[in-house]
C-alpha cells in the first residue's frame, strides 16, 4: 500500500515535471477513507476583528474632536489639552496602531471620486469630513493634538527654534507637492504613497521596515528644535486644514479678552505662528506693494502654465509607480528568448496567464494619458500656490495685536499660558512687588 | 468708518467661503456614502492568482508576515511522500531536516494510519513563503493555499504585499468574505 502511493506519486512528479503546469487546486490523490476512526480536523482560520471597533474609532474621534475644541476654545487650558494629546496619541497611535488616519483618508476620498468602483470604507469618510468641518467652524484643532501624527512630535516640541520666514514659505510648497502627488498617485489607482511613507507608523507598531523607523526617528529629533517637522512641511492633509481654517467662524485667540501688546507672548509659539502687530510704516510703501501685487498678479498664470508643463514632462515617470504600466514595460523589454533567471515574475505570471497583450497596452495608454493630464493638474496647482503665497505677501492689513496666524496656528493652546490678561496675579509675587516699592 | 466696513465685508466673504466649502463637503459625503462600504474592507488573498513568488513573506509591514499557509485539511491526500513537506529530488527519502520544504520548520507531520501522515502548519513558524504551497499545487492536490492571517493583518490602508504582487491576487474584500480558500477547480 505504501509503496503503491509512492509510486504514483513518483509517476505524477515526473509527468508535472516535464509540463510545469501552474494548475492548482486538482484533485490527484482522492481523500483516503480512514480505518481507524480518524476524524479530519477543521480548517483552521482566525476570526476577523469586529466591525465594532470601527465604531468605536469614529465615536472616539467625533469625541476628542469635541473635547479638543471645547478646551482649547473655551476651557483655554494648555495642561489639558496637553493630557489630550497624551490619550489621543495612545489611543489612535499605539493602540489602534495608526491606520486608519485621516492625513492617509485624503487618498481614499480622491481614489473613491476618480474610481467608480472604489467601495470606500464608511471610517475613511468620516476621518476625512469630521476634522474638516470642526476646522470649518473652529481652525486646526484637529491638528492641536487629536491627529496622531501630530500627537507624538508635539510632545518632542522642548527646544524650538524660530525659522526665518523665507525658509517657512519655501518648506511650505513640499506638503503642496506632497498633496498633489498624493491625490495623483491615488486617483490613478496607482499607490498610497501618504501611507507607505507614513514615519511614525513603524513606532506605533512597534515593527516595520528600519527605514522608516529611522526616518520617523529622525524627524523626532529634528522635532525637538524645529518643532512639529511633518506637520509643517509635509503634512498633505495639513495643506487642506490650512486653506479651510482662513476661513473658520472662530479661531483659538492669545488673549482672553484685549491685547495689551506686553509682548509676553511673542516668542511662546514654537510654530511661528504668531503674527506681530504691523506698525503703519509698511502702509506707506503702498504703492510699491501694490504694484509688487499687479506683478504678481499678471505672472501667476504664466507661471500655473510653466510649472504644469514641467511637471508634465515627467508624467510618464511618475506612472512607472504603477503596476500596469510597469508590467507592460517589462514585457517589452525583456524577449521571449531572455534568461530564464532574468525574466521577472510579473512578466512569467502575465505570459503564462494568457491574456491578451494588446488589452493591458491599451488599458496602460489610458493610464499615462491620466497621468498626464494629472501631472498638468498637479503643476499647475504648485504654480497657483507659489503665486498665491507671492500675492498674500503684498497684501497689507491693519493690525494692532499680536494673532495667532489661522491657517498656520495648530490650536495646540501654547501661547494661552502666556498671556497676563485676565489672570489672578499670585499672592506671593504680589507681596514681593510690595516689598520692593517700600 | 472704512474699516468697520472692511472688517465686514471680510466676514462676509469669509461666511460665503465657509458656506461654499460646507455645501461642497455635504454633497461629497453624501455621495460617497451611497457607495460605501460598512467598516474598513479588508485585504485577502485569491489562490487562483496566487504563483507563489515569496514577496508575501518579505515585503509586509510586519516583522513576521500576516499572510500564513492555511491547510485546507478536506482536500488534502495524506499523502506519505507529501510534496509540500518534503523536497522534491532528495537523495534519501526521509524527513530530515535538509531533505523539508519549509524554511522554518513549520508543518508538523503526524502518522495517522497506514499509509496516511496527517499534516498541521504551525502559524508562528509559518512566514509565508510559499514553497509548500507551489508544491503542494503542482504536485499534490493544492490543499496548502495562502491566505492574509485577518487576526494579524492591521489592515493598512494600502496592503504593502498588494503592491508589488506579481499576480495580483491581493484585492479589498468585503467582511462578510474575509477568506477565499479555492476547492477543487479553482472554487471557492
């Protein structure tokens, strides 16, 4: 009996061998009928996690979300909000291991408005609205703590140094790239690039690639003297907070009632995000600013045009990222007669599928033809953005007290602490005062 | 005077932006969600695409891959010279260490009866490597099929395996089918 199967299964060996068929799932040895009773164990399978947790991540947000708001805002208690991000950092960070997050939910949005068939998760939606509409009404409270990513470098924020602001504009074009590149890559179905890149990830999991561990590590140190790295200068979903909070209905003030322009206040946001009351000396350099603004003005779509065209002629570059369109390239360069060993699985699988080349050469050419009229899109956004910010700079406002800036300020309530205004002076300080006026 | 003014019509053109962005977000939700699924989808491997490349054994995010080797034990032969477990083209036939499939040591293999040997993967060990697996489809019945462990996977938003997947056999998947093992002639 034994030897019985041993031979059929020599014979079957040598036949395979000799065809390599791909075949799976065949039956070639029917399931023996067994003498001794023996009963056939059950597949073995995990269970899914329930569907609760998701629940749970959306009730949790909505609810940090509210509570952020309501302690900046109203409570304007730094120590709280502080123990905020503390939770807000073990829960959707460690815990819940920071998938999903809505910085990554950008792409799940854009990948479901270009792909029909896309099912979006109900989470992904959620996480991509609810910190919008808080931002709408509020500004970034989102960012002051609740937002993971945020979460783990604002406690790494003890040394900041002031960047000078020419070096903040021009950091600040890397999360508009970042952000149109995001939207590209996942509106062509290519990549989730926001994702893969993630540098905290491999912290909050406490495993992954040593790259992005390192990466991650060292944007934490960086984050001690610049503080908040990512948040700043890459954050793509930040672009979009910004722009909303310009317009929020409130926004987190330095003072509980009126500046007294004491200055305290002045070097206490970590992120320069304070704007300094503008003397009326600027007012009148006027006419050179609005002529400056005419200028900027006029070279704007000039510049939309240049930069799209740019970024266009590298739009079969970035299509290379997927899949399809590097399938096909590999299939017409390597030959029929290359090296076996040389051959990439991707090109063996195709082939010996046998589907039609013809179908994924078209199916590709659509592809580039996206990636082509996405990378114009892309930059042609950069080219508005930079002129934008060049027109923004001209523009003069009256302004008398020290504000925190809307679409730069992340609420994280730092500068609150530092205001006079309103605070019950301590009895002991007062003593001294006394003391010294005697 | 002029700048009370001002300060209005900023306000206005403020609340107008806001009404703007907030019109735009609803009708966006509210499309979307008729389109969405409950929960996060989840990302499971099809057999049938499967060709055994390794990839899901070295370029998941975990240390340890997510995707194990699941023994679908009703289409399996018992078979004694088990071409999953044992390398094929060995001097001596035996269970020796250099003479087994896997890497890790991860399928155990139990005598049932003659002359049937009953096999378990041991999902610790199991790295998903996939080389019981192709021969266990090519030679046997192809009762060893890879499958994304669900109580392991964290569900990224993107599968990093699903990326790079020559066949690509790794899609979203609904809940309700958070596993695709193939029967006989490729159904499931």
């Amino acid at each position: 009996m034994k030897h019985k199967a041993q031979l059929i299964m020599l014979i079957v060996v040598i036949s395979l061998i000799t065809y390599n068929v791909l075949a799976q799932q065949i039956q070639r040895f029917p399931k023996p009928e067994f003498e001794s009773g023996y009963q056939t164990p059950l597949t073995q399978v995990s269970k899914i996690q329930p569907v609760f947790f998701e629940y749970l991540d959306m009730f949790v947000l909505v609810g940090c979300m509210a509570l952020m708001t309501w302690l900046v805002l109203k409570k304007r208690s730094r120590k709280a909000v502080f123990w905020l991000t503390v939770f807000s950092l073990l829960y959707f960070g460690f815990y819940r291991e920071g998938c999903i997050c809505p910085v990554g939910s950008v792409q799940n949005i854009s990948m479901a408005i270009f792909n029909p068939g896309y099912v979006v998760p109900l989470t992904a939606i959620v996480f991509f609205i609810v910190p919008i509409i808080f931002t709408l009404f509020f500004g970034r409270t989102f960012c002051a703590g609740v937002c993971p990513l945020g979460a783990i470098q604002d406690l790494f924020a003890v040394r900041p140094v002031s960047l000078k602001p020419w070096i903040r504009y021009v950091l600040g074009l890397i999360p508009v790239i970042y952000l149109g590149l995001a939207v590209l890559f996942s509106a062509t179905g290519t990549d989730f690039i926001v994702c893969r890149y993630d540098p905290f990830i491999s912290f909050f999991r406490i495993n992954g690639s040593s790259l992005m561990f390192f990466l991650g590590a060292a944007l934490l140190l960086t984050g001690i003297f610049i503080a908040r790295p990512y948040c700043r200068f890459f954050c793509p979903y930040g672009v979009i907070l910004n722009f909303i909070s310009r317009f929020s209905r409130k926004h987190v003030s330095i003072t509980p009632s009126t500046c007294i322009n004491c200055k305290l206040c002045e070097n206490a946001c970590p992120y320069d995000a304070i704007d300094k009351p503008e003397g009326l000396s600027v007012k009148n350099d006027n006419r050179e600013l609005v002529k400056k603004l005419i200028i900027y003005c006029l070279i704007t779509p000039a510049l939309v045009v240049v930069t799209g065209w740019t970024a266009s002629k590298y739009h079969e570059d970035f299509a290379e990222v997927n899949f399809k369109v590097r399938l096909a390239h590999e299939l017409t360069t390597t030959g029929t007669d290359a090296n076996p060993a040389d051959i990439p699985t991707e090109v063996t699988t195709f082939r010996s599928s046998g589907q039609p080349l013809e179908a994924l050469r078209k199916e590709v050419d659509k592809i580039i033809h996206r990636f082509n009229i996405g990378s114009w899109i892309v930059g042609g956004f950069l080219g508005l953005i930079i002129g934008l910010t060049l027109a923004r700079l001209t523009i003069y406002r009256y302004k008398d007290d020290y504000q925190p800036n809307r679409g730069n300020c992340l609420s994280c309530a730092r500068c609150v602490d530092y205001c006079p205004v309103g605070k019950e002076i301590n009895n002991e300080m007062q003593i001294v005062e006394l003391k010294k006026y005697d | 005077m002029d700048n009370s003014r001002k300060i209005k019509r900023r306000e206005f053109i403020n609340k107008g932006v806001r009404l703007g962005i907030g019109v735009g977000l609803g009708a966006l939700a509210i499309d979307l969600s008729t389109r969405s699924a409950e929960g996060k989808t989840i990302w499971q491997i099809d057999p049938s695409k499967c060709v055994q490349c390794d990839k899901c054994s070295t370029d998941c995010v975990l240390d340890t891959s997510a995707v194990k080797c699941i023994h679908v034990t009703d289409m399996c032969g018992y078979c004694d010279l088990c071409s999953g477990y044992l390398r094929t083209g060995t001097k001596n036939l035996n269970t020796a260490a250099e003479n087994r499939q896997c890497p890790t040591g991860a399928i155990v293999r139990k005598f049932v009866e003659e002359p049937f040997f009953e096999y378990t993967i041991v999902e610790e060990l199991c790295n998903g490597c996939a080389k019981c697996v192709k021969s266990c489809g090519a030679f046997g019945n192809g009762s060893l099929q890879l499958q994304i462990q669900q109580n392991l996977c964290v569900n990224c938003n993107q599968c990093s395996i699903a990326r790079v997947c020559p066949g690509q056999a790794i899609s979203r998947v609904d809940r309700s089918t958070p596993y695709l093992l193939k029967g006989f002639g490729g159904k499931s």
